[in-house]
C-alpha cells in the first residue's frame, strides 16, 4: 500500500548519489506527485513544491459580483440622482431631501467602518479633513445667538467635514471613484438637456429681459446649481477619457465632454466658465503637453462653430465674454455689488480679525460696512417662479465669505485643507504617472483617469470659490466632489495600487504574468492571487 513519507529534515549538502530507479518507498521528487498537506506531520513546513504545484494552485479566483462590488458607494449614486428633482419655489435657503438624505450616507459610512472592523482614515485624512473643526468652532462661538452659531456650525461640518469623510470611506477602489465619475456625468447629462430644452424653449430663468438662461431643477434662485453640475461633469468626462484599456470608455467620454460644452455657454455663469477653462487646461497639462495643444486646437475650432451656430444666443453670448474683460472698466450692476460685498468683507475682518463675526454674520453686519453702490438684492424669475428681489446675503466669494465670519483661524483651517487635498493629489499623480508620456505602459498610467479627475475637480472648486459661495441646492454636491477627491488625495498608497482597478485595467495583461493582488480592501486584506507555478521566477535559473 502506497503511503507518503514525511519530509525529512534537512541534512549537510553530500556527494551526489548515482541516480536510481524511483519507487513507491523513496521520498518524492520535483516530478512525482506531491503529497497533499493534510498528511503531513503536525508543525511540519510545506515544502515550495507543495505550494506551487498543488491542483488547488491553479483554479482561477472568481471575482465578485459587480453590484456587490460597488455596493458601498451606490449610497453617493443615490445622493447625487437625488439633485435631479426639482427644489422647491423659494429662495432656495430650507433643506432639500439631498440635504436629509446626507445625513443617511454619513450613517452608512459609519455602518461600514463598523461591520469592516478597520481603521476608516488614514492619519493625513484626519488630520486635513478635522482640521476645519477648529475654525468653525471658534466661529460659532462668536455668533450673535446660540441658534445661529449652532445652525451655521451645522451646515459647515455637513459640507467640509461629515459628507466629504463618508464618501472617502464608501470609496474603496478606483472602480468605484469611477462610477461617482460617471454618475457626475450622467447628473450633468440630465441637467445640461434640460437647460438647453429651456433655452430654446423660452422657459429657463430671466436673463437680459428673456427667459433664456439655463438654470435645470434648480431654479432661478440658485443659477450656479445646474452650472455646477454641467462644469463637474465636463470634466469628470474628460479625465474619464484618459483610461487606458478601454476605447469604448474613452470615446464615450468624448462625447459627452463635448456635448456637455452647450449647456455649460447657455447657463450664461461667467466663474463656472473660467473655473472650467482653468481645470480642463489642468488636467490636459496633467496628461502631456501634446494633449493639452490638441484640446487647445479643437476647442477653438469648436467655439467658433458653437458660438456662429446658436444664432440668437451667439450675441448674448459675445456680450457675456466681453463683460470678463469689462469687469474693472465698465462693471455691470452684479460685479459692482459684488465688489461693494468684497470690500465689506474686508472691513468685518479687520474689526474682527481672528474669529471673524461669527458663522452666519455677513448679512448682519453688511449694511454698517458696504458702500453706497452696493443695491438692496438681484432680481431672479422665470423657470416657473415668479420675479422676487433677491437678498445679497453673501460676499460670492467663498475665501472672503470665511474671512469675514471665521477670521484668520477659519481661514487658514478651511483653506488650508483645501490647499493640502490639493497638494496630496497632485502628488498622487506623480506616483501614477507614466514617465514615457504612454498611459498603458503600466500599472500607474491604469489609474491616470482618476488622477486627473481628482485634480481637475479640485482646481475648479478652488477657482469657482473665487467667485461663488455655498449656499442652495447644489452645495452638497460640493462635498461629494471634495469627498471623492479626499479619496485620491488622502487614502493610502496601497489602496490605490490593489485589487479590482488593476484586474479591470490591463485585463489580460497583468494576468499573464502572474502578478499578485496584495492588500486589497475589496477582496479582503492580504488576500493573493496564485498563478501557475510553471512560469520562471525571478532568481530562476
């Protein structure tokens, strides 16, 4: 009867022995069967053999299923499918049912942190994303009333803390940045249609006596709402389209980036426009120079043909542009109110300038410290509401807006994270970048969309607080975009070179040469991935 041997233990190396015919009492060799570990000796080590030639070695691993796979992060999906519902007629100050639902994925990333049993941030992330505490608390207890304080200290904490750590945690893999990339572009789709049909149709809010300008479910109370969406979601496509591996991806991409262009014009938002210019040349220089003067090419060209074809809309247009270079000679009524609001902010910090006047006290303070030229409010209408004048209740300019009301402390916290994330990513970048300038080359270029898409949103967000505040509807999905780009920019390196990116990514590729998928959070930690053992190893001869 035959029965496996225990291995035996290592000896002194001797004089080779003549060879001799195998049988079923000597020990096993490199080309007889392997004894399966079960019979081994308690406390005995598995021999190398073992390992690489077991039956077992060779099955394939089978991923998970897709919905599970990105099971974590449909939360934020829902989210943001909810800024698709129309707000309320108002002045666009109450809640919205994306501003409860929030509340619901700040409560899952909890639920998950729990049932994973891990560490939910990094150090880095805890520390830039707690870093605002500090500046709104000391804010809030410098507001005029308790209720104020604590109203204000809530709204802060939901956009710049709460939200965007939830979203970093629901966030796994780069699978799954990418399908908040894609849910920003399809939100985009849905509310650029929407804005053009209005446009044409003479139903959008009132701008230069015509119901013209394209506004989405958001109403003339908040006209950044649906550019906002439209600027995220332009870009998000054109740094989607920088994937390797994946042509149908990258044409798809294309096209809505360029489809994007007409509502992103029609919303008449003279920030989203050079906010978006400054992050698309971001992320085009981000992937090479050579991209970046193509796109340059092609977006002329297609300004030219966009701008003669809109008919009506192209004069209006020209006028909008020119009013950019007009700003200091001649300002129209809102950039005058605009500089009347930035002067007063200015002045409420040097009366306060450390803790600022207190979270929600520009508009109480405005009037002892704004200039004659400053008018009572803007007059909105159309897109269904009927006219009402507007109160200027913010400077619309977001760095200013925290100066004013948090002082120096708030400022240097809140602006200051922003500047690390900004830092952190761009520094992921470096670590994903192919040097040859090709993005399939390898492992890093797999990952170069999310790179730049991390990028590009947050440049447009720090360029845009330049000339627009939170407030309305859409200000949560400002902590969307600051969560999903704290995932880029804060999570650990590991995190980003694992698991199921690296299998969707070079499909085939990676595979072939056997590469194991180490530490990756979506197949459980440490797990690998055993190929066959045939293959050289390194050190082989």
């Amino acid at each position: 009867m035959d029965q496996a041997l225990p291995y035996p233990a290592p000896t002194a190396p001797t004089a080779p022995a003549v060879p001799t015919t195998p049988t079923a009492s000597t020990a096993p060799t490199a080309h007889a069967p392997v004894a399966p570990d079960n019979l081994a000796p308690p406390g005995a080590p598995t021999p190398p053999s073992a390992r690489t030639h077991h039956p077992l070695a060779r099955l394939p691993h089978a991923p998970p299923h897709p919905l599970r796979h990105t099971a974590t992060v449909l939360p934020v999906v829902l989210l943001l499918a909810l800024l698709a519902l129309p707000v309320p007629a108002g002045d666009g100050s109450g809640g919205t049912p994306a501003d409860a639902f929030s509340a619901l994925v700040v409560g899952c990333a909890l639920v998950h942190v729990v049932r994973s049993a891990r560490r939910p941030l990094t150090r880095s992330a805890a520390v830039v994303l707690g870093l605002p505490v500090v500046g709104i608390a000391a804010a809030a207890c410098s507001s005029s009333s308790a209720a104020t304080g604590i109203t204000g200290a809530a709204r802060y904490f939901q956009v710049f803390v709460l939200v965007p750590a939830a979203v970093l945690v629901l966030i796994r893999d780069a699978r799954q940045f990418r399908v908040l990339a894609w849910a920003f572009v399809g939100l985009a789709l849905f509310q650029g249609a929407l804005g053009v049909h209005q446009n044409l149709t003479g139903t959008g809010a009132s701008y230069m006596g015509a119901d013209i300008r394209a506004v989405g479910t958001f109403g003339p109370s908040d006209v950044m709402g649906m550019a906002t969406v439209v600027s995220y979601g332009l870009i998000a496509s054109l740094a989607l389209a920088f994937r390797p591996h994946a042509p149908r991806q990258r044409a798809a991409a294309l096209t809505c980036a360029g489809l994007l262009t007409v509502p992103l014009a029609l919303s008449f938002s003279r920030g989203a426009w050079i906010a978006t210019v400054a992050a698309c040349g971001v992320v085009l220089l981000l992937a090479g120079v050579r991209h970046a003067l193509r796109a340059a090419l092609v977006a002329t060209a297609a300004g030219v043909v966009l701008v003669a074809g809109l008919g009506l809309g192209s004069q209006l247009l020209q006028d909008r542009l020119t009013s950019i270079t007009d700003v200091t000679d001649a300002p129209d009524q809102s950039v005058t109110d605009r500089y009347a609001m930035w002067a007063a902010s200015v002045d409420m910090w040097r009366d306060h300038p450390v803790t600022g006047v207190g979270l929600k006290g520009f508009p109480e303070h405005r009037d002892s410290h704004a200039s004659l030229a400053l008018s009572s409010g803007s007059d909105t209408a159309g897109a269904g509401a009927e006219f009402r004048r507007q109160p200027l209740l913010s400077p619309h300019n977001m760095y200013l807006l925290v100066l004013s009301e948090q002082g120096l402390i708030g400022l240097l916290t809140l602006a200051g994270g922003w500047l690390a994330l900004l830092v952190c990513a761009l520094r992921g970048w470096a670590r994903v970048r192919v040097r040859r300038g090709h993005a399939g080359d390898g492992p890093g270029g797999a990952r170069l969309d999310c790179a730049l898409a991390a990028c590009g949103l947050l440049v447009w967000q720090l360029v845009d607080f330049m000339y627009a505040d939170i407030g309305g509807p859409s200000t949560v999905l400002t902590a969307v975009a600051l969560g999903g780009c704290a995932w880029w920019a804060l999570r650990g390196r590991g995190e980003h070179e694992g698991g199921a990116d690296g299998m969707a990514c070079a499909a085939g590729a990676s595979c072939a040469t056997g590469s194991a998928y180490e530490g990756n959070s979506a197949y459980g930690s440490g797990s690998s991935y055993e190929t066959d053992a045939s293959r050289p190893v390194a050190g082989a001869r």
